[in-house]
C-alpha cells in the first residue's frame, strides 16, 4: 500500500520489522518498475548494523534512540521527517518511537492486531483523541486501527487511508471581498 498510494518509506534499519516492511516495499516498488533508492530511506544508527540493504541507507545523527537524554533532544530522523508514525507490534523500542512521535507532533497510527506496545499505543491515543485528533477524523475511524482482522491487505490498505486524512485538516478559513461589484454576485 505505502508503495501503490506513492508514498515513500522512512525505515530504522534495526529490525526484522524494519526488513520486512523494507523488503516488502522495495519487492513492490520493483514490480512498478520504480527505483527504490528512491522511495525507501533507512537511518543507520552507530549502535546497530543494519538488518537489509534495500534503499538509500544514510548514517543517523543520533547515536542512540532509545534515550531521550540526547542534547537538544534531537528526534530520530525516521520520526522528524516522516508525516506519520504506524508502530507495529513492539516492545519498549516501539514505545520509544511512539514517545518521539509525539515529542515532534507527528500522527500515531498503532496496528494493534500483533498486540505489544502498539496495542498499548492505541489505548494512549485514543485516552487522548479529542486533543490529538478530533478535529482531522472521526473516532471511529481512527478505532479502525484496533480492527479484528487477519487481513493484512485490508489493514495495510485502511492505516494508509486514514495517515492521509490525519494529516488533512478540516478548518476551511474563506477571505473575500464584500465590495458590490456585479462579478461578486455569485460568489
């Protein structure tokens, strides 16, 4: 789905979540006859050698993150540059991202069907919906995160969708001119 819908893949490099998401993408951006180099960007950090080779893989800044205790706070890059977080699963590195996430202001999107950390992610950000949330998507959709399905096409599909509408606001703010010019009237 992140590739089909043209989206590209902010990737840590550090885990067998992290190679399977990647290999995925790469394997799908290949059938499209599209360069993953491209639309797949991997952070290395210095603590850990990379887990897959596919994409443009760049040398973190950060040295390490899982500490908050880094000078200037700086956020993970994946995090930092990436317009939303999905977390998959996870233990206490997931809740690492999920709290770096919201340091930077970025939309949570928790899959909660592998349980872990993102189960108890979603259960924070729904505590939270109205603050985070409300005024981009309903609480509904955004409960489609907790879905009881083994269909990860549909699950991919559905966390894809609503990462687009997260990020698009609803507020329209309209300025225009009350002269009495005749063009006017319909406006």
């Amino acid at each position: 789905e992140i590739a089909d819908h043209g989206h590209n893949l902010m990737n840590s490099c550090r885990n067998e979540m992290d190679r399977i998401m990647a290999e995925g993408v790469h394997e799908r951006l290949r059938q499209l006859g599209i360069d993953s180099g491209k639309r797949i960007t991997c952070y290395v950090t210095p603590d850990k050698p990379p887990v897959h080779e596919v994409g443009t893989r760049i040398k973190s800044r950060c040295s390490n993150w899982a500490s908050l205790a880094s000078p200037g706070l700086d956020v993970p890059e994946t995090v930092e540059l990436g317009d939303v977080v999905v977390t998959i699963g996870g233990t206490d590195g997931t809740k690492c991202a999920a709290n770096w996430a919201r340091i930077a202001r970025k939309p949570l999107l928790p899959l909660t069907n592998l349980g872990g950390s993102a189960a108890e992610i979603f259960e924070e950000e729904l505590e939270d919906f109205d603050a985070r949330y409300s005024d981009r998507i309903d609480k509904s959709e955004y409960e489609t995160l907790n879905q009881l399905s083994s269909d990860w096409a549909k699950i991919a599909k559905d966390a894809i969708s609503l990462g687009a509408r997260v990020l698009t606001p609803r507020h329209v703010f309209v300025i225009m001119s009350f002269s009495n010019e005749p063009k006017m009237d319909d406006v």
